[in-house]
C-alpha cells in the first residue's frame, strides 16, 4: 500500500516469486499535500484480505503468513485479533 500498488495486485504480479507473506494493514492518508501509509489493525485497512488469500491461494502459495505486531498500546492483543482476523478470511 505504501507504495501504491494493491497487495493482490502485487501477487498477481510476483506470482511464485512469493515466499513469505507479512499480514499488516494500512490506510493511506494525505497530509499537506504528502501521501503516507499508516498502520491500522489488520482486516481495517485498504488491503483486500479476502482476495489477496484468494489470489495467493490460486497460486498454490504454501508459505508463511506471519501477523505483523501493531505499534498501538494493546501489541499482544493486537496479534491475537490479527490472527483471529486471517483464521475467518
């Protein structure tokens, strides 16, 4: 997302070159007139969860997916809803 480019659309392009998946989340912000990223629970952001699963799994993806620690006051239970999150998609 920070780089513009939707994380199923970064499957799509990368294909089997995929190896290791990191499950975070982000909304992207406009601030004086600079676009930035940031970190927003996971599942609450502008990644398409669902199809991005979807598509890593019509690749046959085998890795890992590994829940990103949040950077908000509660990091623990940040990972124990991230994970929660990805077991329901």
């Amino acid at each position: 997302l920070g780089g513009g480019l939707a994380p199923a659309d970064a499957v799509a392009e990368l294909g089997a070159d995929v190896l290791h998946v990191y499950a975070a989340d982000a909304v992207r912000e406009v601030a004086g007139g600079l676009a930035k990223t940031a970190e927003v629970e996971l599942g609450r952001g502008e990644a398409d969860w669902p199809e991005l699963l979807g598509r890593l799994t019509a690749r046959d993806y085998t890795g890992w997916l590994t829940a990103v620690r949040g950077e908000g006051p509660e990091p623990a239970s940040d990972l124990q809803n991230a994970v929660a999150y990805l077991r329901t998609v």
